[in-house]
C-alpha cells in the first residue's frame, strides 16, 4: 500500500547536483513505500543506477523551454500529481509562478527544496522574484537554520511553512569499492607520494578558488607541509572563467603543483576525484550549502571550509573538518597547512564522518520529507 497516490519530484536539469539529490530522495522515498515519479531532463546521467520509480525526461535546454514548460503542464493535466515537490526552480522563477498557481487551482500540494537561496550573482530583483516563488508553496524546505532565518526575515516566506531537512551524503558515488587512492591518481597522471586537495564542481568566483591558490602560493617556508602539496581543480567552468585562474598558477609558480581539469566530469568519474584526494577544501566566498560537502562525507575526506551559508550545518568545526572565516586567505593557509602536515587529524576528522552520516541518512531524510508531505495532504503516514 503507497502513502499517497502520486507524488512527483521535479528538477528541471539532468547532470546537476540537483539531479543527483532528487535522484537519492525518489529512491529513499520509494523505499518508505512512496508513489513517486521523478520528473528531469533529457540529459539525465543517472540512468546506469538502480530506480524503482519511474523517470520522466520531459526538460531540454533553455531555447525549449516554452515547448517544455506546455509539454510539462499536458503531462501534469493527465497524470494529475497530488503532490509536486520543485527541486529549487525550474528555469524563471518569475514566469513559473503562473504555473504553480494553477497547479495549486487543480487541488497539487506544493513543495519547494530551496538548495540556494538565491543565485550565486545576484541582481536587484532577485529577492523580489524568489520571495515571491517561495511564497507560493505550500512547504519550502531549506537544508539549515541560516536558510529558514534567510527565507523569512529576507524573502518573507512564513516561518511555519519552513522546514529544516539535512542534505543527505554523496556516498552513491563510490560506485567501484575497489578503486584505490593509488588506482585513482595514476589514472589522473598525478604522483603518488604528494598530498593534494581537491576543489570540485562548476569553476566559478563565488568559489574563492584563488584564495585557495594563494594561499598555496604564499607559504614562503613557513608552512613546508603545504609547500609540497598539490591541488586538483576539476569542473565545469563558466564561459571565459579559466582565464584568472590559468594566469595566477603561472604568475605564482603553481604549475608543478596545481592540476587543472576543466569540463563535465561525468558522474561514473566523480569517485576518481574524490578516491585520488587526501582534502577537500571550500574556500566559499558565499553558498547556500554544498554538495561538494557532502561528497566529501560520503568519502570520508577531512574538509576545509569557510563558514558560509549551511556549511556549518554538514561540517563540524574540529570534528570533520576545519573552518575558517570567508575571504580570510592567512586563516585559510594555516587551516590547509594543519591538514597536510598532520596525518592523525585527518584521520580523526574522517572517521567524525561517522557520526555525521547518521544525521544525513537518506532513510531519515525520507521520514522527515514524508511527514511534509503528509501535512499536506492529511495523511497519517501510515504505509
């Protein structure tokens, strides 16, 4: 017996961090005994993963998306969904109002997974549309308490329809237990006997990926366990965004030390990246979270972290990782200096994982989403 007749999870990409959280929740939410539909993209890269739940690939690019957006609305008006669960917004939040409006005259609850508050570059209007688009559902969810304070003192979204729901871990990734750190850096040309971090995901400036890089630069002697580091720098960059970060590796000497990986990384390969890494550094100017964190968790790789958005919330200063202030690049040195020259405390910081994995248990991010929905819905959650 389902809880509900249908409940559909929607995310307008297909080879995003999005697509990946709505792909660990249909598949935990299924296993709860949940209707579920997951509604994505064409592009959707997880199709190699076990789903137990059907999967809808109705999105395109941009230039399709008035054709979607009326290929989506015919779908919804023949399968009518009790519920929509939104992964963030689908393409403009300003235009898909409409659409929630008239999902919630035909009787849909409304949910909502706010993963960035707002986008990275914000403009003037930006709180204005979001406010507004979070306001239209019938539950926002958000993956912190900064993020419920944000969405109701900033973007007027009442306080009880928020709901603090951990992000869960990334380990769905270690698709090949056998990989070896070894296995992994020779197949990345890199050597063995050096310590390297990894910065990982879409190559951007909210990012302070050349924090991270001059504080590499800047050890002068003081900090020998980090002059003999390396730093893998792996994504998808923005158009044109290589170019300061090529030049600053050059103007600093950083060639022999910093390895450049630019485009997709496709999700089979993402282990590679992570199995290759002895830390992860987040030199974040801004975030909202990450999901680059909660890799990190899922492969238990010891984390520094400026202390931006809900990042606190996934990394426990001390415990996995080490924090230190946004745009603070001496306080960043030490923290990645500490890391590489001190083996016990990157060990202790990844078996605190542990811990953190129960809180992040896709299980429990069903039951919590679950009774959402059942708020919603009036259900008692009873399978």
């Amino acid at each position: 017996m389902t809880l509900y007749p249908k409940i559909w999870i929607t995310v307008f990409t297909g080879n995003s961090g999005l697509t990946h959280y709505s792909y660990c929740l249909a598949r935990a939410l299924t296993e709860e005994g949940a209707d579920i539909t997951l509604v994505t993209n064409a592009n959707y890269e997880l199709d190699f993963m076990p789903a137990e739940f059907p999967i809808i690939k109705i999105f395109h690019r941009s230039r399709r998306y008035p054709a979607d957006m009326s290929s989506f609305w015919n779908l919804y008006r023949r399968q009518r969904p009790d519920i929509v669960h939104y992964q963030s917004f689908l393409k403009f939040p300003a235009a898909e109002l409409l659409l929630l409006e008239l999902q919630k005259k035909k009787g849909t609850g409304l949910v909502c997974t706010a993963h960035d508050w707002l986008p990275h570059h914000e403009r003037f209007y930006h709180k204005h549309v979001l406010g507004s688009y979070y306001r239209a559902f019938d539950r926002v969810v958000v993956h912190s308490e900064r993020g419920r304070n944000f969405l109701s003192g900033t973007l007027g979204v009442k306080r009880e329809r928020l709901a603090v729901i951990p992000h869960g871990d990334y380990g769905f990734f270690a698709t090949d237990p056998k990989l070896t750190r070894e296995e992994a850096l020779r197949r990345l040309g890199l050597r063995q006997e050096q310590f390297w971090f990894l910065i990982f995901g879409r190559i951007d400036s909210h990012k302070g990926i050349d924090l991270a890089l001059r504080a590499m630069a800047a050890s002068d002697g003081r900090f020998p366990a980090l002059d003999g580091a390396g730093l893998i720098i792996a994504g998808n960059p923005k158009r044109g965004g290589l170019e300061e970060y090529t030049s600053l590796i050059a103007g600093q000497s950083l060639g022999d030390r910093v390895k450049l990986i630019p485009g997709h990384v496709p999700v089979e390969d993402v282990q590679l990246y992570f199995r290759a890494a002895d830390a992860v550094v987040l030199p974040y100017r801004e975030s909202s979270t990450s999901g680059i964190a909660h890799l990190a968790m899922g492969f238990d790789l010891p984390v520094v972290a400026t202390n931006v958005g809900g990042m606190a919330d996934v990394i426990e200063d001390g415990v996995t990782g080490l924090m230190v202030p946004p745009g603070d690049e001496p306080a960043l040195r030490t923290a990645m200096a500490r890391l590489a020259g001190d083996q016990e405390i990157r060990h202790r910081f990844s078996q605190g994982w542990t811990a953190a994995r129960e809180r992040h248990s896709w299980k429990a991010i069903a039951l919590q989403t679950r009774d959402i929905y059942g708020l919603i819905t009036g259900n008692d959650n009873e399978a």
